[in-house]
C-alpha cells in the first residue's frame, strides 16, 4: 500500500503493477488489521486491500518481490524453487526492502504482536525503504 502510493504520488502507476502477499494463508480475503489501517488513514494512505497469498504466476508476473525478514525471504525462495518445477519460471528478484532502508535497518518488524506503536515504526520504516527504492530506481541505480 505504501509502495502504490507513492508510484500514485509520483505520477508513475503507469510504469508499475503493485501488489501484495503474505507467505501464510492465515488472513486470506481478510482486509488489512484494523491497527494498519489507522496507521495509513493517518498518513493519507488509501488502503483498500484484502490479504492473499504468494502463488506461483508472481514470480512470472513481477520483477520485484520484497520481503520484510528472513523468515519470509526462506519461505518466498521456497514458493520460488516449486513454482519453478510447476513450470512458471521468472525473472522476479527477490529483495529485503529494508536493504534501501537509509538508515541501515535490514529487517522490517511485524507489528502483529505489538502495541500500536509498533505499527507506525512499520509504516515509517516501510515508506523511506520505498522511497529510496524509487528513487534508485529513477535514478538507474537499481
């Protein structure tokens, strides 16, 4: 949702297909936790999405799939390896968005366990990832 806002922001949903999944199938079809919602309300975010899983057709669909931890990233290589002897074989790059974090931080944190504070570090971690990836990214940098 912050990545598709800030394309929206910079005039470029043309060049980009945005979306989003999770590696566990608990939420599927669920809307977004409610405490998410506050947080991106409050940041002018528009958030109309309903939680889906990772299938096989994203590693052909998209060239970046970002992972917040290494328990995502383990289980996203895993999707990859079947998706690719089910025959969907893609040029997808597999990346930490918090690697274009500028403050160094690698690992994006879940908030699901925490307070509610934890869901604005989140967002603020998550909006400078995608901001410095977009601007690499115009900048060929990428």
């Amino acid at each position: 949702m912050v990545f598709k806002h800030l394309v929206k922001s910079r005039n470029q949903s043309d060049k980009w297909f945005v979306d989003s999944a999770g590696t566990a199938g608990y939420h599927v079809g669920n809307p977004a936790d409610s405490r998410a919602r506050d947080v991106l309300a409050k940041n002018n975010v528009p958030c109309d999405h309903q939680a889906r899983q990772v299938i096989e057709e994203d590693f052909q669909k998209f060239d970046y799939i970002f992972i917040m931890d290494e328990a995502n990233y383990e289980d996203v290589k895993s999707y990859e390896k079947r998706a690719a002897r089910k025959g969907f074989k893609g040029n997808a790059k597999i990346l930490y968005l918090g690697d274009y974090d500028p403050q160094g931080v690698k690992v994006v944190e879940d908030p699901y366990y925490s307070d509610r504070a934890a869901f604005d570090v989140c967002y603020q971690h998550c909006y400078r990832s995608c901001e410095n990836f977009l601007n690499k990214f115009d900048k060929n940098e990428i």
